[in-house]
C-alpha cells in the first residue's frame, strides 16, 4: 500500500525510526523510507522477533530494514529465514546444479557468473567450453545456463554451423531455436529442462555435437 501519511497508520511503533509498529487492529506494519518523490510503500509484516532465521541461526534486530528482510517457507507455517539468506542459499544451489550437471554430461569448463537473463532469477552462468587437449584450448563454443521460473534454460551459442548436428536435440521436448541473438554472444540454440536429469541429457547432447571434445 502506498499512504502520504504513513506515520498515522502506527499506533504502536516499536522500531527507533518510528517506520514499523502495530496498528490499531494490532497488525504489526513496516513502512520503507520515502523515495526521491517522498512516496512510501507499506506492508503487513510477521513479528519475527522471537524467531531466528532458520539458514543462518540469527534472529532479527529492532530496525525496520532488518524487519522487512524476512520471508517464510510456505510448506512450513512458522519457519522465518532472511530474505537475503534465501536468496544467497538459492544462489549456491543453482551453482551447484549446473557445474555438477555439467560434469555429468562429460564437459571441461570455465565457469563465470555473470546476471540473471530473466528477471527475478538467481545469476546465470556463463561456460566456456573447453578442448580435451593439454592446453584446454577453449572451444570458442559457450553455454549460458539458469533458472527460468520452474525450469532451466540452456543456451548453446556458436553452434550456427552444426545445425546438421543437432537433429536428435530438435526432437526433445522443450527445444526451441532462438531466432533472437544475445548481444554479447549472438544467436543460439535454447532448450528448457524441467528437471536435471533432463539438463543433463541436454547437456551431454550438446557434448557430443561440438566437435574436438574428448571424454573426461
């Protein structure tokens, strides 16, 4: 909710700067602080102050900021966690994902966070896709990699000659060719997995259509 007189909402203020507090229904409240043009936005908050965050074991202090950094698992009423611990755990679990589905699927690679493609999402990856050779001379092919909502997206970028390559790709379900091209990186071949055994399937299909790779 948004209110130019914020303050008049809080009965009860229970945080030094005033901006949260329980109004006169007893509903605890938490106001951010006024942007460029002085607006606020206001929200109904859980009182997590008996609680501790159940990723990093802290509780919350008594500002609003740390207050508003809160969210609870819908699958566990009660259970508060940090929204930025939330986010961090999320973060190190695609990671881990996607460099253990890579591994998987035989790649060598070098592997760059670099920011979501789709909003809201953690960091995507960026791989570089390296030669079985001593050297690991870097293939020039890339694989940008993350979380889409509900699935994983996999782009395959410098692939534009093999299209011969990729017949057994096109059949899998949730295979589309972007005619888009990524600014950075140009055009690419893009499939959607549900699951990471399906991005690893994915994965080792891209595997075996660029050439020059070897096992690990």
């Amino acid at each position: 909710m948004n209110d130019e007189n914020a303050f008049s909402h809080i009965k009860t203020p229970i945080t030094p700067d005033g901006r949260t507090g329980f109004n006169e229904r007893g509903n605890l409240m938490a106001w951010t602080a006024p942007d460029e043009s002085g607006a606020q936005s206001g929200y109904y908050i859980a009182d997590v102050r008996p609680y501790k965050c159940y990723i990093c074991d802290r509780g919350w202090g008594n500002t609003t900021e740390e207050l508003l950094n809160q969210t609870q698992d819908a699958s566990h009423p009660g259970q508060y966690m940090h929204k930025t611990c939330l986010y961090g755990h999320q973060k190190l679990v695609s990671r881990n994902q996607i460099t253990d589905s890579l591994i998987a699927a035989g790649f060598l690679f070098d592997m760059t966070e670099i920011p979501a493609r789709y909003p809201g999402s953690t960091p995507w990856q960026r791989v570089s896709v390296l030669l079985g050779d001593p050297d690991r001379t870097d293939s020039s092919f890339r694989i940008v990699m993350g979380r889409r909502r509900h699935v994983w997206e996999l782009r395959l970028h410098g692939a534009g000659d093999l299209s011969d390559k990729f017949e057994d790709v096109k059949e899998t379900k949730g295979y589309q060719e972007q005619s888009k091209e990524d600014p950075e990186l140009g055009p690419y071949y893009l499939v959607h997995a549900w699951e990471t055994d399906q991005m690893i399937d994915y994965l080792s299909r891209f595997w075996s259509a660029i050439p020059g790779l070897t096992p690990r």
